[in-house]
C-alpha cells in the first residue's frame, strides 16, 4: 500500500506542476502531493530504520527431551565444539526416544543450567524475539518482506542433577 501511495504521490506531483494551469491549483496540488510524498517515504525510511508499525514479539518455548546417550553414569548431553574457541557448540539429545532422524541447529545463543533437583525432567527452553507488524503495518507495507524479522534466537537447557554434560572436540 505504501509503495502505491509513493507511485500515486509522484504521478500527481508531476500532473500538477505540467498540468496545473492556474498557480493556485498548480501550488495547491504540488503542496499536497508533495507532502503525501515526503510522509510516504518518511514512513518507509522509520519501518526499515526504527520498525514504525511493528511490535516486539518473544515467543517461547518448552520441549523436554530425552538423553541422546544413556550410560551407566547416567544420562548425557552431549556438546560437540565447532570452533576452537567453544563458543559454537552443537548439542545431542532427543525429542523422543523413538526419534531417529537429525534436527538442524539453529545459530544461536546457547544455556545449559544444572537443576540441583534429582528426579525433574530436562528440558530445553527457545526464546524468538522477533519485529512482527501491527494490523494497520501489514495493510500499510505488505509486500516490503519483513514481517517476522528476528531480532535474537536463544536456547536454554535445563538439567537434571543425574546428567552429565559431556564436551567433545571436533577438528
């Protein structure tokens, strides 16, 4: 809608100044469609820039999951490093025990917190934060494509006092 407001904007711009045969509706219709001008393009340059018409959204979730490994120590989460310095790790677990197909990582900012309880469940906590349009965004800049624009990913893992979180390093 706000592109075809800029589009309308700069063709009555330009229909007043040729056209307008009198000043006052020469000067009038520039005025006018000049200024609709200007607060479309201002409006574009504050959502790209300041995300006018859009709300902060965070969306959390909870999944328990199981061990990816059992031994006779007890359960394992287990961290693979990608990088050298650890701050890329990739975790093993499962959904469901009868799960056999792998779950892609996301690029993200990773917890694990050890509960001090025994017998609790581990579960996995993701936290989107994202900028998502109003209602009168969507109708005002549908088809800029960011709608749902994340702003921060995050995982948190929540464990049992009985796991043990096991590093592995991959070169």
């Amino acid at each position: 809608m706000i592109l075809f407001i800029i589009i309308v904007s700069v063709i009555g711009l330009f229909v007043s100044f040729v056209y307008g045969r009198k000043v006052v509706w020469r000067a009038l219709g520039s005025m006018a469609f000049g200024l609709l001008l200007i607060g479309s393009v201002t409006a574009v340059v504050g959502n790209d820039t300041q995300h006018w018409a859009m709300n902060h959204v965070i969306t959390q979730r909870q999944t328990v999951i199981k061990a990816g490994q059992e031994t006779s120590h007890g359960p394992l989460l287990l961290a693979v490093k990608l990088d050298r310095a650890g701050h890329d790790k990739a975790y093993v677990y499962k959904t469901n025990m009868n799960k056999t197909k792998h779950t892609n990582p996301e690029t993200t900012h990773v917890t694990v917190h050890q509960t001090g309880q025994r017998n609790s469940v581990a579960t996995m906590t993701t936290k989107r934060h994202e900028w998502r349009y109003s209602s009168l965004g969507k109708v005002m800049f549908a088809g800029l494509h960011n709608d749902h624009q994340l702003i921060s990913n995050s995982v948190g893992y929540s464990i049992p006092s009985t796991w043990h979180v096991l590093t592995i390093q991959h070169h």
